[in-house]
C-alpha cells in the first residue's frame, strides 16, 4: 500500500516537530504548516491524504482553513485540534467535514490512533465507492485551482452550503469551472457515498430528455423499447447535476418543479409517483432571469432552483489566478506519464497573462495542453501558445515569430489528432469510454479533445451501432 502523506499545522513549532516525528516513526510521510494560508496552497500542491490542524491558526484560522482545503481537495482527510473545552469549533469542523478531533494537550496515542481511525475510514469509503462503480468520479474529481478573491468567495459558499443538501443554481460563463463546483458540492456533502449523476439539459432533444431524466415505460413512445429507470431515480441518494438548465422544455421544467415540491417523479408513460430522494444541483451560462421575462423559463421554478447562487468569475477578472492555473495544467498534461511538468518562458506567461480568455479555464487548459504537445517536452515558449487558431476560425496570432512550417506543423498535427479520435469514435459505436480506452487517454482528455474539434455528435446516430 503507498505512504500515507500527512500534513501538520500549527502555529508552534514545538508541536509540528513532536508530531512529525511521531509520525514519521509511524511510517508516514509528513508535511508542516505554520499558519492557514500555507496550509491550504500545501493541500494545492500534494493533496496530502491527511491535515491535521489546530483550530487557532494564524492569518485564516483553522475552521475557515478547514472549509478552503475541503473545497480544494475532497478526498483529503482532516483532523482538528482544539484546546480543552472549546467544543463550539470541534462541532463546526466536525460540520465542515472533519473527520475527528483531539483536545489539547493530547497525549501521543490518542493522535496515533485517530490517524489510523482516519485512515481505516478513508480506505473504507474508498472501497465502498469501487463497489459502487463510483471511484472513477471520485479519483476525476478536481481540485479547484485559484486564490483570487473572487474564488475564495467561491470556496467560502461551497463551504458553507455543501453540507446542507440545498438545491444549488451555478452560474457563470462556458468554462468557468461550474461543473467543478457541483462536483465539490456534492463530494463535500453528506451525500459523498451516493452517486452523483449528471445530465446535460443541451445534449439531447426534449422527448429523449425528458425520458432520460425521468425513465420510461416500455412502449411510452416510438423507440422505448424496454422500460428503463431515469437519472433521477439513479441519483436516489446522492447529486444530480443538470448542466444547461436553460435549455430545459417547458414541458420538462413543469416536471423539474414536480421534483422539487414533492420529491418525487413519474416516469414517461406511467402515473405512478416514486420518491426519490436526491440533491439537486444545476448549472447554465445563460441569463435565467430574461429568459423568465421571455416566457422561456419558469419563474417559480427559478425561484426555487436559486436557493442559493454562486456565481462564476469570468478568468479575465481574476487574472492573477493564471500562473497557478497553468502550474496546475502543466502537471496534468505531463509529455508523457513519466516526464516532469513542463517549464514556460516568462514571455509565454506574460502572453497568456495578456490575454482575455473567452473560453475561460477550459481555453486556457487547451492551450496549455496543446503547448506542451507542441514543445515536445522542452520549454514552452510564445510560439507554442495558439491564440485565436483554429477553435474560432481566425489565423493564427502569432504572425511574425511563427515560421509557416510550424504552423503547418500544429495544423497537420491537429487534423492528425482529429482523424484519429473520429476513428476510434466510430470503432467504439459512439461510446466515448471505449474509445478514450482504445486510444490509451483518459476519458477527460477525450472530451476536451472532442469539444475542441466540434466533434460531440459524432459519429452520427445512424452510424453508431448501439
Ligand atoms: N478553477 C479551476 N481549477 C482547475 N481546473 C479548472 C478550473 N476551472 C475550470 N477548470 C477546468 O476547465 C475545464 C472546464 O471546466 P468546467 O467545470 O467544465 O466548466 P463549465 O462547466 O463552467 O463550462 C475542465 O477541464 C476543468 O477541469
Ligand atoms: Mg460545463
């Protein structure tokens, strides 16, 4: 089994050292922090498997530090000191997701043997989420990358709603990282162990949405050959996340509203009512409140979808949230499984500092991503950043320093790259699981891949044999 990684934090270094050095003897490795700020860019950079964090901490105290690295990186585990007797902050990080606390002065069992109840319970959970067929989202989930005023006001609502199971509306532009906050939201909630579901309310036309959100009956339209249970009823006890609720009939609004006042669902063709018992989570770029006064959205449905709203920040308003993005995605997109993340030049970082960034953090991840393809593993320079290429049609922005061989190079490649996945799309009869597995990428990859070359409906219905 691989070594636990641990991170200590506290403000006296008296009691990092003690116990790290406990816990080094005890076979992990261990990681410090002096106040709450390192703590959560530390829980950034590892993603340790362990914090173990004293409530009263310098500059964000432990409690808020608590919600920061919980929104960060779900999967990791957090065990709170406080001082004897102040159980106010123990209930509100046992709230916020702590796993445990110990009261100090603690003696050094007790610490060691919460570490290993820890950890018992992580390596549970994880276990139930692979009998459960769930571990793959678990292991996708993200971590949210940014410290920008603007997405720590985004870490703090996450924080604080998670828990609670109210119905939550993200907004914001293409990009932003929506789906990434209801993956958040749902991994940070008490419905963790359940299945989170999504469904995107523009990728199908309104007969096959409604029957894929709510099932049908066998013989309840052309083509519903079988009965089959819907989304909703699949995400009984955990999240759905209906993406592009603004696309939503509003037929099928009418029945979203059915699910909210009485929790309960009918599938297509059949008046029986079962319960179900989910969360539920949406997203939409668009402007829901003009829709209402266009009469293309519901406005009691609106009302009760807007719960709580969080909003997303366009990239260009928080530019300074670059450099650690393209960190983040410089990792990810390593050359090859064992090379080191790339380098970028300081002019090619001031490039895509420059730039606005329509497309948000999924532009700027496939720019990143397509630069370190490009630069083969060496140093991404400015040549390798293809602003404004071929996505939306103009020439390429490089102009002068971009010798045309290299830029038939980048063109070649691309439509290399494209010809492949189209034939392993149409190999694997559409089902994009297959495909990212004959083509040894990882399914996130192909859908980017997918989005990137306009490709989301191929191949076409009737060629894909299902
Ligand atoms: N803050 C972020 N940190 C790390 N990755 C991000 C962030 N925001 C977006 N991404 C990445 O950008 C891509 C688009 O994000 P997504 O959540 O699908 O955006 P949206 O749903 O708003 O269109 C995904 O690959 C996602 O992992
Ligand atoms: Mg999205």
């Amino acid at each position: 089994m691989a070594q636990k990684s641990i991170l200590v934090a506290d403000a006296d270094a008296s009691i990092r050292s003690l116990l790290k050095q406990l816990l080094q003897e005890e076979g992990y490795a261990v990681g410090e922090a002096a106040t709450g700020v390192e703590v959560v860019d530390k829980v950034k950079e590892n993603a340790p498997d362990l914090v173990i964090m004293d409530v009263r901490m310098p500059e964000i105290d432990g409690i808020e530090a608590l919600s920061r690295v919980k929104a960060a990186s779900p999967r990791t585990g957090v065990l709170i000191m406080t001082a004897f007797g102040s159980s106010n902050a123990a209930i509100r990080a046992m709230d916020l997701g702590a796993f445990d606390y110990v009261t100090k002065p603690f003696d050094l069992d007790k610490i060691s043997y919460s570490v290993r109840n820890v950890f018992e319970r992580q390596d549970l959970a994880r276990e139930v989420g692979t009998l459960r067929g769930e571990i793959s989202s678990l292991v996708q989930t993200e971590r949210i990358v940014g410290n920008s005023p603007a997405m720590q006001e985004v870490y703090r609502i996450i924080g604080k709603v998670a828990k609670s199971g109210a119905t939550v509306l993200i907004t914001g532009e293409s990009g932003t990282g929506k789906e990434l906050v209801a993956e958040s939201l749902h991994y940070n909630s008490g419905r963790r162990a359940g299945p989170l579901v999504k469904a995107s309310c523009a990728a199908l036309p309104e007969t096959l949405l409604e029957a894929e959100l709510f099932g049908h009956e066998k013989g309840s339209f052309t083509g519903a050959l079988a009965q089959r249970r819907g989304r909703f009823e699949s995400a009984d006890k955990g999240t759905i996340f209906l993406d592009e609720i603004a696309e939503m009939s509003l037929q099928t609004q009418t029945k979203l509203l059915r699910v909210l006042q009485d929790h309960e669902i009918e599938r297509v063709g059949s008046s029986i009512p079962i319960k179900v018992d989910i969360r539920i989570v949406c997203a939409t770029n668009k402007e829901l409140q003009k829709m209402v006064e266009q009469s293309r959205f519901r406005d009691d449905l609106l009302y009760r979808l807007n719960v709580i709203h969080i909003k997303m920040p366009a990239l260009r308003e928080r530019k300074e949230d670059i450099p650690a993005l393209v960190e983040h995605f410089l990792a990810k997109h390593r050359y090859s499984a064992t090379a080191q993340p790339a380098a970028i030049s300081e002019e090619a970082l001031r490039r895509l500092m420059e730039y606005d960034w329509p497309g948000n953090v999924r532009e700027l991840e496939n720019a990143v991503e397509r630069a370190v393809t490009l630069a083969r593993g060496e140093v991404i320079t400015s040549r390798e950043l293809p602003f404004g290429d071929h996505e939306d049609g103009h020439e390429d922005g490089e102009g002068d320093d971009m010798p045309a061989a290299r830029s038939l190079f980048k063109k070649s490649v691309a439509q290399f790259e494209k010809d492949l996945i189209m034939k392993a799309l149409r190999d694997a009869a559409g089902n994009r699981s297959k495909a990212a597995e004959m083509l040894g990428i990882y399914r996130r990859l192909l859908y980017a891949k997918i989005r990137e070359y306009g490709l989301e409906g191929y191949p076409p219905k009737a060629q894909a044999v299902r």
